[in-house]
C-alpha cells in the first residue's frame, strides 16, 4: 500500500477548507538517497509559501502495473533512485500520466525511463533498454555517461518558449546532478519527430524534455530536489505541485 510522506499542518485553519491534491512518489524509498529525505520539508513549503496545499505518498514500481493502480492521484513524481525495482513499473507510470493527462515530473531515473517509455510506446522501439537494467541490449537507449555526473552542477541552457521557461522564469539555470546515465544521442532525432521535445540541454546535451499539448509533462536529468533551500521549492517542483493542485479542483 502507498505510505504517506508526512503529515499535513492540520494545526493551520486553512486546511479544513482546502482539499489536497494527491501526488504519487514513485520509487523504492530511501534513507541513502539524498533526494528522498527533502520532499517531506519540500511539501511544507509549497503550502506556507505557495498554498499549493499537497499530500504525496510512495508508491513501489513493484506495486505499478497498469493504470488503475495511480487511481485517485493528481500528480505523478518519477523520483530518483534507479535502478528501481522493477523498470516495468516505472514505465507503466510514465506511461499511465502520459496517455492519461495526468502532470507527470520525472527527475533523474525518472528522466531516463521517461524516454524508454516514450521509446516504446509512442515511437515503435519495442526493444528500447537501459544499459543498467540490461547490459548488451541491441537497441541501447540510456547508456553511461562518458563524463559521471554524480555529486556534479551544470549550467542548463533552457529553450524559449517551453514549458520549462515558463516555470523557471530565465533562460538558464544551474544544477545538480547525481547521474551516471543518459540518452544515447543516436536515438534523440527519433525521439524529437515523434513530438518529445528537448527543452534543456547542458554542453548540447539533452537536459530537460517535455510533452507539448500535455497538461503538465516535465523530466529532468538534473535533481530539483537538490536545490539548496528546501524552504523556497524549486521553480519546476512550485510548477507542477500548482498543476497536480488544479486538477484535483476539476475531479
């Protein structure tokens, strides 16, 4: 069964008023995994500081199947901590916010079975594989990266008229990193004319991509979570929590 992340302020008389929008945190949940101990403060913040009044409960990828199992959620985090448990399930909750409009943010992991699931599924590569999951694949579509990028911050140029400007407020933005894998550019071109678009990318690498036309669909190689103060949400963290929270006011 999904576990909460934490408590909601119930001391605050504004919450009796306010129906919370429910946020899946997707992945194996860990004390050894920087980002997952920040989401709890993270999701504090976005209601003293926002009213983005949010509650997020983890879900396994082992639990993840299909569709009905991100029944009643209003948001869909795809968060770091790869490989996850099971790379079927990760992709099936790609897949489940993709095809069903529901706002997705994919960081890290999450970014790279973002693109396996689009792969897949939207652009016919059946075989599509993660080099972690599935060394000596033919059709190797996340491979290591040739320079680590783990405990690494870059400067991610963000392209105009995306969604990801539209979040960040500015046109680049530094950021933190805890990867070893990425898309293999090979596949990129592929990705692009089956309408992913590549919105952030670091060094000319693909950084940031998103689904125009979709309600909110963002992933990112870099970690939000990482940003500095955990009292002051990251800009694309404060975007999606702002689109999680409008469709829980339309269901």
């Amino acid at each position: 069964m999904p576990t909460t992340v934490a408590p909601r302020p119930q001391a605050d008389p504004d919450l009796s008023r306010t129906r919370p929008a429910r946020i899946a945190l997707v992945g194996e949940r860990s004390a050894g995994v920087p980002a997952h101990t920040r989401y709890a403060p993270m999701l504090e913040a976005l209601w003293r500081r926002e009213r983005l009044l949010v509650d997020a409960y983890w879900v396994s990828t082992a639990q993840l199947d299909g569709p009905r199992d991100l029944a009643g959620f209003d948001g869909v985090w795809l968060v770091p901590g790869s490989p996850y448990r099971s790379e079927a399930g990760a992709v099936s909750a790609v897949r489940t916010a993709r095809e069903r409009d529901i706002p997705l943010l994919a960081t890290c992991g999450g970014f790279q079975h973002v693109l396996l699931e689009f792969a897949r599924h939207v652009c016919a590569l059946d075989g599509a594989a993660h080099a972690e999951n599935s060394p000596g694949s033919p059709l190797p579509l996340i491979v290591p990266l040739s320079r680590d990028l783990a405990g690494h911050e870059g400067t991610v140029h963000i392209e105009p008229g995306s969604l990801a400007e539209e979040a960040l407020g500015a046109r680049t933005t530094v950021e933190r990193y805890q990867c070893t894998h990425a898309l293999d550019p090979r596949y990129a071109g592929t990705l692009r004319d089956h309408g992913l678009r590549f919105t952030g990318h670091d060094d000319g690498h693909p950084r940031i991509a998103e689904l125009p036309g979709h309600r909110f669909f963002l992933s990112t190689l870099f970690q939000p979570e990482l940003a500095d103060d955990t009292s002051r949400p990251h800009p694309l963290v404060r975007a999606f929590a702002s689109a999680a929270v409008g469709r829980s006011t339309e269901t």
